[in-house]
C-alpha cells in the first residue's frame, strides 16, 4: 500500500481542527476594539446582541471556550451544593475534568439516554426528593447534538418533554448545545425551536462554524449578569475580545448553512463504512457530521486501527476500546471521503487477510 503525501493528510478527528476563513482572518485584521471588561468592545456587544436575537433569548455572553461555558453556566443556574441531572455520556460528565464537581461543588446526577436523548421519566426519577440527606436537585443540562452519541439530535418536541419536567419540579433547564446549529441545518428548523423550551444554553463557535476560538451564553439578562461574575472568576473577563467576536460574527452571518455540506459528507462516509467487512456502523445514529464506527469485527482495538489508518494519512479518533469517531467539517471534501473510505477499506482489508 502507497503511503500518502504528509501534506494531504485527512483529518476526521474533530470538527475543531477547521481553520478561520480568509473573510474572517481579514475581519479580525479590521475590527474596532475596545476593553470588554468595561463592555467597551463594538465588536463584542454587536457579537452578544446578534447571538441573543438568533437564539431568541435577552442577552448573550462571549467565552474562550465551550467547557468554559459550561462551567460558567452551570454555576450560574445552582448554588454549591446543589445536583444537577445530566446524561451519562455527556460531554460535562466525561470531558471538563469534573469541573462541575471541582468548581461549581455540583453533584452530577447522571441518566442514560438513548442515543444520547434521555426519557424525561428516567429525568423525573433522578431528581433527588427534598429532604435533609439530598443535595437539591436544581438543574437539567442536556446536549446538542450529542458528541458521544454520535453527533445525535435531541429534538425540539424531546426537549420540550424533558423542559416539561424540569418545570413542574422547579429545575432550571440548561442546553450545552456546541453544535446546535447542526441540529438545526440537518431538521431544516429554524434554532428557536431547540432555545424556546431551554432556560438558557451556550453554542459554540469553533467547531463546524469555523472560528478560531469561543463560544457563546445565551439567556435572561439575570443569568447573563451572573454567568458575567463567574466568567470573571475563572479567568474570563477578556480586554480586546473583538479579535474573537469579529470572526464570531461572520460565523453566525455565513458558516451556519453550509453545515450540510459536512452531513452529506457524514452520511457518504457512514454507507461507504457500512460496506466493508469487519466494520460496524449503526447508520441510525448517524444525524449530522459525525460518524462513529466499531472495529470489533476484525477483532482489533481501536487505537491499534486509528494507528493503521494514521500510517496512511488519514486522522481519526480512537473512542474506547473498539469504537472510532470521525467527524466531517469545512476541511474535508466529498473526494477526502472517497480517499478515506479507499483508506480503512484497505486497512480493514489487510487485517482480515493476516488473521485468516
Ligand atoms: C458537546 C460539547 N460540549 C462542550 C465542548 C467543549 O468545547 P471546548 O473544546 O471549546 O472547550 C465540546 C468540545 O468538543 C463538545 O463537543
């Protein structure tokens, strides 16, 4: 088998790896700045109101990064000692280093969805009664799209159901929704319609947007005025901050629709996957521009096969111990999926071939 041209490598790992535009690095080149601890940025304050008026919420908040919003969100909705019921597999409970525990002193209360989408009674049975032995319960945070799921939608009418919930036990409703714009392109919904039924949430502006760095708070101007404090805490509270926002803005005026270019790269890369021996997709799962695989089939590990693959020019990421994430984005074309589904088809291949 050729090896590939290091310059060519295709790289499905994250939709975090998009670089900024020619448009947005000319934006930050232009912007007008100002010290946005003293809200004195145009460019952030054009940022916030634009978000918190596509989102259909008061106000908005820029952050570095989506686990930075989330910390900063959760704590605004609870106070230290509270819980909050999230799901098992969200990006909350498996990736920001326990901050929620660390930082916000909340107890993570976690329930198993399916495909990423909890049943809003395993929600209601989670919530720990009142009484002097329990942590209130004060918070639901649900994610969307789900990553370790797959890249999987939590529906408007789903999140309504869980919202419903959260009401009638007087909970606050939080969405960590980095890629909700996903969810949005690949229902042909306008976003409103996940945020309506959410207290507030956060997306973020790195991933398939394309910005080099933030993310975005979004909701009432009570919450924005307190997420602002805990913001400042850790270390937030940014002076010239229009060098992130400028290229913010041009996501949100730009980058949102062509997210279905990277699910019908997705979905080209699931069926092609779903044809090759030894290798399992659960096509179901696969809803916008993620595609999650399992090489169980060819009996190998996963990093074994990310490191195969990895000799080719092709980047994945390996998730468990036979389980492999790839994700489609800006950088990749429907000739890169081609290339990289000729790629694992070999390497696939190749291991059936020593094993027999
Ligand atoms: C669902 C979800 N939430 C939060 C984050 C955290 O974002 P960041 O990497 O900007 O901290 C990610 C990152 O991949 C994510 O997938």
């Amino acid at each position: 088998m050729k090896t590939r041209d290091l310059n060519s490598i295709i790289d499905l790992r994250s939709d975090t790896v998009t670089l900024p535009t020619e448009e947005m690095l000319e934006a930050i080149k232009t912007a007008e700045l100002g010290d946005d601890v003293f809200k004195e940025d145009p460019t952030v304050n054009r940022l916030e109101e634009m978000a918190a008026k596509k989102m259909g919420k008061e106000a908005a908040l820029l952050v570095p990064s989506g686990t930075m919003a989330n910390l900063v969100s959760v704590t605004s909705n609870t106070t230290r000692g509270d819980s909050a019921v999230l799901e098992a597999d969200s990006h909350i409970y498996w990736y920001e280093v326990g901050g929620i525990s660390a930082i916000a002193g909340v107890l993570p209360l976690p329930v198993k969805g399916e495909m990423g989408v909890m049943n809003p009674k395993d929600v209601e049975a989670a919530i720990r009664p009142k009484g002097v032995h329990q942590p209130p319960t004060t918070l639901v945070c649900l994610e969307n799209t789900h990553n370790r799921a797959g890249g999987t939608i939590v529906t408007p009418s789903q999140i309504e159901a869980i919202s419903k919930v959260a009401k009638e036990h007087d909970l606050n409703s939080y969405m960590d929704g980095a890629r909700i714009f996903n969810a949005a392109v690949a229902l042909k919904v306008d976003v409103r319609e996940f945020t309506r039924h959410v207290d507030n949430l956060m997306f973020c502006l790195s991933k398939g947007l394309s910005c080099p760095i933030g993310s975005v708070i979004v909701g009432t101007e009570g919450f924005i005025g307190r997420a602002k404090k805990m913001r400042k805490i850790v270390g937030g509270g940014m002076r010239q901050a229009g060098v992130i926002a400028a290229p913010g803005i041009i996501a949100l005026e730009k980058m949102i629709d062509r997210l279905e270019d990277d699910h019908v790269n997705a979905r080209l890369l699931a069926e092609g996957l779903a044809g090759i021996e030894g290798i399992d997709v659960d096509l179901r799962s696969v809803q916008t521009n993620m595609v999650m695989f399992n090489v169980k089939g060819l009996n190998i590990g996963a990093d074994f096969f990310v490191d195969r693959l990895r000799e080719q020019g092709l980047l994945a990421l390996s998730l468990g111990k036979t389980r492999i994430r790839t994700v489609t984005h800006r950088g990749i074309e429907k000739e890169d999926v081609e290339v990289a589904l000729a790629i694992i088809e070999r390497a696939a291949k190749e291991i059936r071939s020593r094993k027999r």
